[in-house]
C-alpha cells in the first residue's frame, strides 16, 4: 500500500454552518461579495486564494485579512467541506471514502492510484467525485440507483470531496473525474462551476486536460456542456447501440435514444477536438457479439473515440434483489474476441480493472446502504 493518504484517524476539518458557504464560491461572486461587505476589491482575489490554493477552512487563518474583516465574513458566512466519516482500502491501494454532508446525507468519493510506474509509485493520483446524493436515472448495473434521486450537490460539497481528500493526502492530485455517485450533466451548473474554480490559475486545482465528466447520455446538456467552452474529456455510457438493448440496461434510452444521442456526441467533438470515450461493460450473450464491436468500430470511425471495456460488477452487497442479478459478465473469451475484432478495426481500446472491486468501490458499486450504512456508481476510469 502506498502512504499517498496517511492513515485515517477520524478527525476532519469541521466548521458549522452560519450562513451560506462560502466554499463553492467562485471569483467573480466573492468580488460582489466583498463590495457588499465594503472591502476593497483585491481581497476578493485574496480569498478565492485562501480557499482554494492555501486550503484554508477557517476565517482566522486568512492571515493577510484584518480582523474586522474576517468577523465580518464569519458573521455572514460559513467554511463547510464534507467530513470523511470512513475510509476503506483496498489491496490494489484504492481507497473509498465516506463523507457527511451538512444535512448529515452521506456521499462516496474514491481515490485510485493509477499508471504505476516500474519504482513502484503511481503516476496518477486520480478521484472520483459524486455530484448528486443518489441518482434518478435507475441503470439497471449500477449500486447507486438503488438509492434514488436525494438531492444534487452544490458547488461546495462536489470541490469539498477534493478538498477533504487533498488535505487528507500527501501529494497532489492529479486527475478528478465527475463518475461518482448521480448523473453530473443532470446537475450542469453546479458541475460548471467547479470546474471553473479548479481550472482557475489561481487555485492549485487539476487542468482541464486531467477532468473528465462521464454521463449517461443526455444530448441537450452534451451540447450545452459542448458549449460552456470548458474543454473538458467527456466519457459517455453506452454499453450497446442497439437502441432495445440499451434501453434495457438504461432507461434514460427510452427518453433519449442513440438517434438523439449521438449527434450531441459529433457536436461536442466539433467543438471541442476531444475524443469521446465509449464505456462499455460486455454482458454475456447480450452486447457483445462481433456484430456489436463492428457497429461500435463503425462508431469510432463517425466520432472519434477510443473504447473502455469495463467489467461488470455484482452489486448484490446492495440488494439480492436488483434486476442486475439478471446481467452476467461475458466469459472471457467471449470478451477477448470483442476486444480483438475492436483492435483489427484499429479501434484504441483501453481494458479497465477493477479498481476497489474487493471494497465495494469499482464501477458501477457506489451507493449508500442504509441498512450497513456503507457506501458502496458510474464508471470509474483510472
Ligand atoms: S450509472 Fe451513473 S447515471 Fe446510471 S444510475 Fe448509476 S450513477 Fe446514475
């Protein structure tokens, strides 16, 4: 196990809310802000730097305000990140984190070491973030439908689980990606504006280049998303494009099929030059014929992409009774021959783990169970 977390000791930053959190803000809010409150212009700059390069959680510490005005912003506001509450480690060294929110929901937030390099350490630091408490989009494979729609996040809590984890770590984190628990396109503005704050080059946050936003499938905020000019990868569950099948593994298809999805998925990469990546997780007998990787090759020549074999996971640790106890993983020759014809096709095929797969943390397993009070998502792309 690497020391890049030191152990967890249960203790985490906490102040309590007094009025709206100032955490989550970005620059140009914390400039009304401080003419509200009379201060001069710069110290918007001077606390946009406090919160997100110095990691600071509390007022006192924002050394080069004065007093008086450091009370004046604790009177008003508040410094809230989400507080780890668990941790679990995996052998291949992910870890899972459960954190608290203010209104005591819970969260999930992963850490997985990725490209190790031959000295043993890893060369990414990557986190996978949650954007929303639950998820109202009810894929048949995945842990955190269970739990249904709660509530999205705000901008605070979805940076809190950087923060909380960066502190918490020690050495920088490298890449986030938005696949934790809930649908991030679902919760756009909230998702755009951490982004903005963590590509800031005034914050030690993560470029562009290291963000990925995964979704599943929703072509008018693909296109508004395309839009925002925040250059970000975007990774999309598609998992077959036979509109019956996908349907059936995603209801979502049922709203927005493949002929409504995938011309968002041609605007975003016209307007952006960023490749797609294709999740896709082969179930036996289901989607992955060479029928299936032929129309997925066929995709990648229409919209540039590379494909993300993912396993599929048992999330039974959830419920017995989920309709995934249905899907069965293709046998490995079966996913072997998927992978070949993909790669006679020239198509760039990346063959995930299973990252955390022995804590409940790999694709697909993120959800809170109430009854062990243990989380256990999306997909996760190291
Ligand atoms: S895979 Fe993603 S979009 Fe589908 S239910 Fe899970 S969290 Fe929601």
């Amino acid at each position: 196990m690497d020391s890049f977390f030191e152990s967890f000791t249960g203790m985490s930053t906490f102040i309590p809310m007094i009025g709206e959190n100032l955490f989550g803000m970005t620059l140009t809010e914390l400039r009304d802000i401080v003419a509200e409150a009379g201060m001069e212009a710069y110290r918007a700059n001077q606390i946009f730097t406090w919160l997100y390069d110095k990691h600071v959680t509390d007022f006192n510490e924002m050394t080069n305000l004065s007093k008086a005005q450091r009370d004046i912003l604790a009177a008003r506001y508040s410094l809230y990140v989400p507080v780890i509450v668990s941790e679990r480690v995996s052998t291949d060294g992910t870890r899972k984190f459960l954190l608290a929110l203010e209104d005591k929901l819970e969260i999930e937030a992963v850490y997985i070491p990725s490209e190790r390099e031959s000295a043993g350490e890893p060369k990414r630091h990557t986190i996978c973030v949650s954007t929303q408490v639950g998820c109202p989009l009810d894929c048949v494979f995945c842990a955190t439908a269970s739990m249904k729609l709660k509530r999205n996040l705000t901008t605070g809590e979805i940076l809190g689980q950087w923060l909380a984890l960066q502190r918490y770590a020690s050495r920088r984190i490298t890449n986030l990606v938005f696949m934790g628990m809930g649908e991030p396109l679902l919760n756009l503005d909230n998702v755009l504006r951490a982004v903005e704050i963590l590509t800031h080059e005034m914050t030690t946050g993560i470029g562009s280049r290291h963000l990925t936003i995964s979704t599943a499938g929703l072509p008018r905020e693909i296109r508004r998303l395309a839009d925002s000019g925040v250059n970000v990868k975007l990774a999309v569950s598609l998992h077959s494009l036979d509109d019956a099948v996908r349907s059936r593994l995603m209801p979502i298809n049922r709203k927005h099929n493949l002929a409504d999805l995938l011309p968002s998925l041609e605007y975003y990469y016209r307007k952006t030059r960023k490749r797609i990546t294709f999740e896709y997780i082969l179930f036996e007998g289901l989607n992955d014929s060479e029928r299936d990787a032929v129309r997925l090759a066929k995709l990648t020549r229409r919209i540039p992409g590379k494909v993300n074999i993912i396993p599929f996971h048992q999330i039974d640790h959830v419920s017995k009774t989920l309709r995934a106890m249905d899907f069965a993983p293709s046998a490995p020759d079966r996913a072997e021959a998927f992978i070949s014809r993909l790669r006679k096709d020239n198509v760039t095929v990346m063959v995930r783990n299973s990252s955390g797969v022995d804590i409940d943390a790999a694709c697909g397993q993120l959800a809170i169970n109430s009854s062990r009070r243990h989380v256990h998502n999306h997909s996760i792309v190291a």
